[in-house]
C-alpha cells in the first residue's frame, strides 16, 4: 500500500505579512511537480492569502495551527474551524507540545478540537509525542499510546482515515537534537501497530505518520528513508525557502 508522503511547514509564531507572502512564493516557484504533499502552516493571518496563492496547485495545500473546540461564539481572541475552512485551508495541527505546554490543551480538549475540525471539513495533523523524562524513564510508548488514545481513538475508521499524525519526540524540538532514524521508525512503527489494533491493518497502512523535531536538508534523506516515516513536520527550517523545498525534496525515489 502506498501512503501519501508529505512534508508539512509550521512556520509557528513566525513571519508578517510580508514575510509570509515572500516565503510562500518562495517555495511555489521552487516546488517540483511531486507526489509529495506540501502543506504550508502558517500563523492565522496569512491562510487566505496563501490559499489564494497555492490555489489550483495539486501539491501544496495549507492548513493552520491550531483552532477553537467550540463551533463559534463568545470567545475573543479565538479562531473556529470553519472559518479556518473558510480560508480555503484544509488542514490544522492540533496537539502540538508547544500548545500542551504553554496553553494546557489536554487530551479531552484534543479529542473535541479533532471532532469540530472534522466537522468542518478540516484534515487533523495530530502530533503526539514525549518529553526527555519519559523517554529516559522509558515509559514514552506508554505516553504516546496514551494521548492518540484518549485525542483520537474516539473516532469512527471512516473519519479516522482522514487524519495525519506527527510524532514530535519534545526533547527534538527546536533543540538540534534529532531522534535518531532507528528512534523514529520504531516509534513509527509501533504507532502503527496501535492504529492496526484499533482500525485494522489497511487503515494502519494508510495513515500518514510524519517526524517532527530538528528535521533539517542534511538530515530529512535519512529519516524520511524509514519504513514507517511518511514525512516531516517541519518547524524552523521551514522558514526558509531552499531549505524547505530540500527536505521535500529528500525522500527516497519511488
Ligand atoms: P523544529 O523543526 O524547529 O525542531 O520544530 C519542530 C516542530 O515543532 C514542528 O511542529
């Protein structure tokens, strides 16, 4: 079974407008025709413009950081799935350690913002993934079968086939600590395996799973060349252009 590869950019808290628009037509022009999925995460305010840019180009999509659980209301400051949707972005990260961390977003919280992006016709880049302490305690399988139990396996196999997760070890983000190649394919794998226990082999062997943390050109080749790596979640070098377009650019020839 061939499973989409995909690179995905989150630019995080990064770039104004212009700097947005000038990365974004950056990485257009210097983006092969490839069956690699691109997919652009900037910051809220650029979704549109960029949507616009990339629109009718079958390999770049755009999707968003993060959204609201509720499906609109009094909630200043918050942005909801449909209007993210709105946008013309199709996907959204939700989970990702920096919001676990800094903004307390729990598993149950996850399991609801996955039910509205679902619900609005947005695609889950879910990341899971453990800090230092747990993978030195050893308990990081634990871990990580915990948050994609409580965050996703709530969910019914023909709207779970519309999810990508990303496994982002904390202790790599950021850090230029990558997790070695053999770290990532064996969590990879053993995600897979809990995905074949809960939905089947067929939609195991169908679920995108990226790495994410210190992914950069010279490293991406050999990450990406795992089994059960499916791409990356790019966070800095996805801010700049040609380093960007290099690591989509690193997967194997099929
Ligand atoms: P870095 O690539 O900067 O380590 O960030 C990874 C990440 O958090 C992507 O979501």
């Amino acid at each position: 079974m061939k499973r989409q590869r995909i690179v995905a950019g989150n630019w995080k808290m990064n770039l104004d407008f212009n700097e947005g628009r000038d990365l974004a037509i950056g990485i257009i022009r210097s983006i092969g025709s490839s069956d690699v999925l691109t997919i652009l995460c900037p910051p809220f305010i650029h979704l549109h413009y960029i949507s616009v840019l990339t629109n009718g180009i079958a390999n770049i999509e755009v999707g968003a950081q993060n959204c609201h659980s509720a499906r609109n209301g009094a909630f200043t400051g918050e942005v909801s799935a449909a209007m993210i949707k709105s946008t013309g972005a199709s996907y959204v990260i939700l989970g990702h350690s920096e919001r676990r961390e800094f903004f307390d977003e729990d598993d149950a919280l996850l399991a609801e913002k996955v039910n509205i992006a679902l619900a609005s016709g947005l695609h889950p880049i879910f990341c899971c993934g453990e800090k230092l302490e747990v993978r030195e305690a050893g308990t990081h399988e634990h871990l990580v079968r915990t948050q994609l139990e409580n965050g996703l396996f709530h969910l019914d196999s023909d709207v779970f086939a519309k999810i990508v997760i990303a496994y982002e070890p904390v202790w790599a983000i950021g850090t230029g600590k990558t997790a070695s190649p053999a770290q990532a394919q064996e969590m990879h794998k053993f995600i897979r395996s809990l995905i074949a226990e809960r939905y089947g082999q067929e939609i195991a062997d169908s679920t995108a799973i990226l790495y994410g943390g210190s992914c950069k050109p010279d490293n991406a080749a050999e990450i990406f060349s795992q089994p059960d790596v499916d791409g990356g979640l790019i966070g800095g070098a996805s801010l700049k252009a040609a380093d960007f377009v290099a690591i989509v650019d690193s997967f194997p020839q099929s």
